[in-house]
C-alpha cells in the first residue's frame, strides 16, 4: 500500500495526488501539515515539507522525486514522456511550475485567504500587489506562448507538465485569481479544459470534502 504524507490542499501534495490517481494508484493519505516537527516525520522529511511516499518501508520526499518514481513503478500511463526533446520539455515546465509559478500562486493564497481569514494576520498588500501586477502577467504571457489551442501542454497527452501547472492555478484560484481569458485566451482555455476533466473533478470533489468548514467557500 502508498501511503502520502501531507495536507491536500498543498500545491505539491495536489500535484502527486493527481500523478497518483492518473495512474490509478490506491494509496491511503497521512494528512500531515507543512513543516511538521516530530522526529518521525523529519527522519522521512528532513527540511519538513510535504509531501512525502511510503511504500513496502521505502520513504522519498518532494513531488518531482514522487512522480518519477511513480513512472517507474508504474509506468503506465506515463507522466514523463518518452521522446527526449518532449521528456525535457515536461520537465523544464514541471521546475517552472514548482518554482517561480507556484511562489506567485500560493502567494495570492495565503495574502488572500490563509492570513486574513485562518491566522488573523493582515494582508501585505505590497506582496500582493507585485504579484497580481507583475509576476503573474508575467507567468501567464510566458504560458500562454506555449499553451496550443486543444491537447495538453506537451505532446498528445497528459504530463507531468500539465499537473504540475495546474495544480498552481488552483492554488491561486482560492485566492480569487483567474486567468484573464481576452489577454490568456488559450491558457485559460487549457486551465478549463483541465480542470473539467474526470481526474481532475474528482481530485478536487475530494479536495474540498477535506477541507476545514468555510474554506472553500
Ligand atoms: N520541492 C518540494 C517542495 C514542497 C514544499 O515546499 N511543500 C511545502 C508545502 S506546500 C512545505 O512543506 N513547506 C514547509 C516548510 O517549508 O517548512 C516538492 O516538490 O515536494
């Protein structure tokens, strides 16, 4: 049995629970929050980030290592394609998404919801600021450049590119961003088109039921 340590609402943990449920994987998840200080947890998470897989006594952290291991023990579907030029493509988008993307994403999170309205602190508004006016017209030009018209980020089918980006829209999306869809019109459309999708509903259907009363709302 996979057991994945961390919360759902994590852009990282999203990320591989999604990776887990495309490839049909049943796991049981270990809800444990961002940064948990036991000794258990830190002795399979030594910087005391989520997530973390176990599986038949093996332990690995961080969602890029998840996946690829997921891919090996699993391989199909594949997350990474198999072709170089497009492997190296998905991966360059999945680094983006994990970097810079999610720093924007989640930065609107916790300035919109997670400190006004879960740890009374105000909001910064200045961070806020430079994110909504500068960081993220720069994200969403960058991909929206990339974005084709139908299909998925990279090749035929879905990657580890697309899971990775879109599980930073849905972060900022909590926070009341949308992408705007006259300026990032196939972006928004791919988020849409994504986001109908049956793996993606039922991540996120599941998403919610985990979720504290109110944050969703
Ligand atoms: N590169 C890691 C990043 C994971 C990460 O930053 N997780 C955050 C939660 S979204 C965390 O656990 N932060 C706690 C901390 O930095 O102490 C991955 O891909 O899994």
């Amino acid at each position: 049995m996979i057991k994945l340590y961390g919360v759902p609402l994590s852009p990282f943990v999203r990320k591989a629970m999604l990776a887990l449920e495309y490839k049909n994987l049943a796991y049981e998840n270990e809800p444990t929050f961002p940064g948990d200080a036991s000794p258990a947890f830190r002795a399979i998470s030594p910087l005391g980030k989520i997530p973390v897989l176990e599986r038949n006594g093996f332990t690995t952290p961080d969602s890029s290592i998840i996946c690829r291991y997921l891919d090996r023990i699993e391989p199909s579907p594949p997350l990474y394609p198999t072709d170089a030029q497009a492997e190296a493509r998905a991966a360059w988008l999945e680094e983006y998404a994990d970097t810079v993307l999610v720093g924007s994403c989640a930065g609107i999170f916790q300035e919109r919801l997670l400190k006004p309205k879960f740890l009374n602190e105000a909001t910064d508004e200045a961070r806020l600021a430079t994110i909504l006016e500068e960081e993220m017209p720069d994200r969403c030009a960058y991909l929206e450049g990339l974005t084709p018209e139908t299909g998925y980020l990279v090749g035929d089918a879905l990657s580890i590119a697309d899971i990775s980006v879109l599980t930073c829209f849905v972060q900022a999306a909590y926070g009341g961003y949308e992408v705007d869809d006259a300026r990032y019109p196939k972006l928004r459309a791919w988020i849409d088109r994504l986001s109908a999708s049956a793996l993606v509903r039922a991540r996120m259907a599941s998403e919610r039921a985990s979720m504290p009363p109110g944050l969703a709302d």
